[in-house]
C-alpha cells in the first residue's frame, strides 16, 4: 500500500548516566551512558513530493540544509537511490540546546517516516547504520525504549525498562552548546563519574532506588548552566528521589518515585506563590492544559448543560466542550479593555450552566483581567449559584500566566472565588512549546474539592 503521508511521534530523550571514559583514535570522547525516551514528542508529519522541503512552524530553528531532518532526508535518499522528494513539516516541542536530542528525535522520525512512506523495508540496522552518519544520537533515537550507549553513541545495547518513576523536566533560561560543555570539560575535567554498570544492574533488578544512586552526569559541573544547582535543589526539595543535568544541558530532569511526590511539589509551589493551602490530594497531573481542560468539563458538568466563557477566545474551546456534550455560549467583547462586559455577560448565565470558562491573560488578546473584575466575576457567581440552587464553577484556562512583562500583576482567580478549578501547562514556563505535563488544581474551599481529583483519575 502507497501513503500520500504519514505522521510519526519521535520522543526525547534524558540521561540517567552520563560518564566521559576517555578519548577515542578519531579524538572524540568515549562515552558510558544509560538513556531513557520519554513522553514529550516532535510530530513529523512527512508527505511525497517533488522536492524536499521543511516547515517549522512556530519554531526559531532554521529550516535549512543544516538542519538534522533535511540530513536525514537526503541520506535516506541517497542510501535507496529512490528519486523522490518529501515536504516535512516538524511541530518541535522539545527544547532547543538542552541536552534532549531533540534534534536527533528529527532525523530519526524522517528515517522511521520515509521508510514507511515510500515502502523501502530498511531494516532497524540499516536505519541506525544510515542514522549514525547524521548524529550521535539519531541510532539512539530510532532504537528508544531504556538502553546503555557507550562510544559516541554507536554502541547501544537495550535495557529492560526503567522502574515505574515520574519524570519533571525544567528547562533553563539559557541553552548549552554541545561542543562548548566538552570544550569546558577537556578543561575543567569533572568530579562526578556516575557508575552506568551498577545503574545498568539497577534497571535489571527493577530498582528505581539503585539507578537514582547510580545516577550522574560528568558535564553538569562543567556545563557553564548557571540556574542548575538551584533547579537540582529545588526538585530535590519537592520530592525528587534524584536531579540532574541531562546530556550535555541544559535541561534539568528530577526522578520521583510517586506521583503523589510531584503533586506535592505542584501544590507547595502554589501555596508559596499565591497563598493558598493547597495539598498533593487537590491536585491531578495532566498532559498539558488542554488535558486539565477536559478532566474539568468532565468533573463539574453533565451532557445537556452550557458554559458560558468570554470573547476572544482559544478557538479549540468549542471542540473541548462540545466534545463533553456541552453548549458554548460566547460573551461578546468590550473591546476599549477586554475586560468582562458583565452587561452582556449576565443574561448568559442560567439554571442550565455549569461553569464559566475564562483564560487570563488571554489568548489572543493578552489582556489579564484585574482583581477588580475577579473580584466582581466572583459576587455574580456567588449570587447566580445561589439563585439557581447548584454550584457554578469557575473553570480557570492558565498556560501564559508567565507570560507577562512589565511588572503586570497577573491576579490568580481562584483567591476570589471557592468554586474554582485552576488548569495550568508548563509549556510556557518551560519554553516548551505543545502538550507538556500540566495539571488540574481544585481549590482546597470547593466544597467539592475532596471529589475532584478522584473523579479525575
């Protein structure tokens, strides 16, 4: 069967271990490591063509012939002697200059994709052997899974996979160069040499306590990532068994043993910011906003009744809701501010709605609403769940609340009003653009609060 395209998921990767063993013949240094695929992806959508193109859309990555993806097209090409073309369109979503082969992920979704597209039937090995004269990584990227890699990223072998753990990747302010770490490294030399062979035995015994004490990365100390040592600190201080550097940085990864661990970092971060008293119990890990959007129609709403949220408005709120067997209705905007036109607002709201979807700042217009609105969005709907005898909630839309300049104050709904749950993405905080881990926060003064979060799960 011939596809006119085909989609491909090419995951990024972290480093458990990280160990520099020595320089090989060729001068490049001989690496011991453990790597571990995760759930953040690159999508790769590939079509046939006449020429080879690459769209980037959203993404500052140059589009040229530098790029990992038209590496591997050409040498896809070139390998078969197929004479052909590709139109590749890459949505990135993992950090660029961060240690997670982001790039490599590229390259190895184009062999994986190609390879389906036009029928070549190349074997695993002969994808890798293609992939190597590409990038170090890119024979890790296509095998995935759990496996130790040794040379320069030619000698793999698969592990069994990693113990059940959660993974909580930070991304710094700042990238790192490649070349520039282990330039800093032939320099400095490191004092940390993790050992990949008892991390190795670790995974094979199942013992998550084993591969964190296995755990290291010898470049982190020579990365030249300033914000690492306090990032480590503070996912150690939340609950991470384990934190560090992956690859060559600058991303930072810490290893919990129990979601309930990550839901309490989550918890005690709000409570710190914004004076609130959340618990690990009031919080559900999610994939991104979108997903914590969804877990919430489900939790406060049945099929037959409406929300009610604001123009402008995220165009893939009507899918959300109408996916949940629910109405959107749409207040119009008081455009000199958008701030709530509660005029327009109010006749909206009935006996029928279940909640009152708002997101602030807002997308597309940027506008944050003021404590001033919150403050009267939360009388009306103290008074409007009175009137019509049930709870409306308040569902909060928040992935840009740190996307904010000038010193704005970005007020957090749920000080104002009880019934509040909070949606929230790292995406942005991260500069990860697409789904990332997110999560649902029910306001410990919900009178529902203690359901939500089972509800959810």
């Amino acid at each position: 069967m011939q596809y006119r395209s085909v989609t491909v998921l090419a995951p990024a990767k972290l480093n458990l271990s990280l160990d520099v063993v020595g320089t090989l013949p060729n001068g490049y240094h001989d690496l011991d490591m453990v790597m571990q695929t995760i759930d953040l992806y690159e999508k790769i959508t590939l079509r046939r063509s006449h020429d080879l193109t690459l769209n980037l859309p959203g993404s500052f990555v140059p589009a040229n012939d530098k790029n990992t993806a038209v590496k591997a097209a050409l040498a896809f090409f070139a390998n078969t002697g197929l004479l052909a073309g590709v139109d590749m369109t890459i949505y990135k979503r993992v950090p660029v200059r961060a240690g997670m082969a982001g790039g490599s992920a590229d390259a190895a979704g184009v062999l994986v994709g190609l390879n389906e597209l036009y029928g070549a039937k190349l074997s695993m090995s002969e994808l890798c052997a293609i992939g190597a004269g590409i990038g170090a990584d890119v024979p890790f990227a296509l095998m995935g899974g759990t496996c130790r890699v040794r040379g320069v990223g030619d000698l793999m072998k698969a592990l069994p996979p990693c113990p059940d753990c959660w993974f909580v990747v930070a991304m710094p302010s700042v990238g790192v160069s490649t070349p520039e770490a282990f330039a800093r490294y032939d320099t400095m030399g490191s004092p940390v040499h993790p050992d990949c062979e008892a991390q190795e035995q670790a995974i094979r015994n199942n013992d998550l306590p084993g591969v964190c004490a296995a755990a290291g990365n010898a470049l982190e100390h020579c990365s030249g990532a300033d914000e690492t040592p306090a990032i480590c600190k503070t996912l150690r201080t939340h609950g991470a068994v384990t934190a560090q550097m992956t690859g060559s940085g600058a991303a930072v990864f810490g290893i919990f043993d129990r979601q309930d661990a990550a839901r309490k970092a989550v918890a005690e971060s709000l409570n710190q910011r914004f004076g609130m008293d959340y618990t690990a119990d009031h919080i559900f890990m999610t994939s991104g906003a979108a997903g914590a959007l969804a877990h919430a129609l489900r939790c406060v709403a049945v099929p037959g009744q409406n929300i009610v949220t604001f123009a402008p408005f995220f165009p893939e709120y009507k899918p959300y809701v109408e996916g949940a067997g629910l109405t959107l209705r749409v207040t119009p905007p008081r455009c000199a501010d958008f701030q709530i036109d509660f005029a327009a607002f109010a006749p909206l709201v009935d006996e029928n709605t279940a909640a009152v979807l708002i997101n602030s700042p807002n997308n597309p217009s940027g506008t944050a609403y003021s404590a001033e609105t919150l403050q009267q969005l939360a009388d009306f709907l103290v008074e409007a769940s009175a009137r019509f005898g049930h709870h409306i909630f308040l569902i909060s839309d928040e992935p840009y609340r740190e996307i904010a300049f000038g010193g704005t104050a970005i007020p957090y709904p749920a000080k104002f009003y009880d019934d509040t749950l909070t949606c929230y993405s790292f995406s942005k905080s991260l500069s990860v653009p697409g789904e990332r881990i997110g999560y649902l926060a029910a306001n410990p003064r919900c009178e529902d609060a203690a359901s939500i979060v089972p509800m959810c799960g």
